[in-house]
C-alpha cells in the first residue's frame, strides 16, 4: 500500500524534492507529532531503486517512527539501512562506503 502523507507533509515533500535535485540536501522542520517520518518513508518508497542511510540519536526513535507506516496499514520501504549516530562515528570509511547512501 503506497504511503499517503498528510497535506502539510506532502507540501513539505514536494519542496524536499526540490531542495534535492537543486542541491542534493533538504530538511524538513516541523514540530513533534507532525508525521515527519513519513515523509522520509515516502522519498524511501518513491526510490525503491536507492538505498537509504537513516539516522537517528537512538534506536528508541527508530522503533516510534517504524510504528507510524505500520498503524497506517502501510509497510517500511526495505530500501533503508538504520543507524544511531553513535554507530555511524565507530565505522571506518570502507563500511560507510559499503552503505551507499542515497545520491538523487
């Protein structure tokens, strides 16, 4: 089932898009409970073909924000690699390399 965002998130989305292409870089700032998750979720699931670095501060985050597609009857795009800040610093460039993040 494909991931409908919300209205304020699908303009956010539409501007991520934007920022993307003009400068391969986006942030999405919008307060807490706002769905911003999803919006990640929904670039993962419009790039099946890329591979996604996500990081977080903890692994809390990951589970609450992993929540989110499922309660929608959605499913987590399985393009995504997670990772805590914390354990991106202890990889060495050859693992980070490996990752090969998304480059749109």
């Amino acid at each position: 089932m494909a991931i409908q965002l919300f209205a304020h998130n699908q303009t956010a989305y539409n501007a991520v898009i934007v920022m993307l292409a003009e400068t391969r870089k986006a942030a999405v700032i919008h307060p807490t409970g706002t769905c911003k998750s999803f919006i990640g979720f929904k670039l993962c699931e419009d790039n099946p073909d890329k591979h996604i670095l996500w990081l977080s501060p903890s692994e809390y985050i990951f589970k609450t924000q992993l929540e989110n597609p499922a309660s929608s009857g959605g499913d987590t795009p399985k393009n995504i690699t997670f990772l805590t800040y914390a354990k991106l610093i202890l990889l060495d460039s050859q693992r980070i390399a490996e990752l090969q993040p998304l480059h749109l």
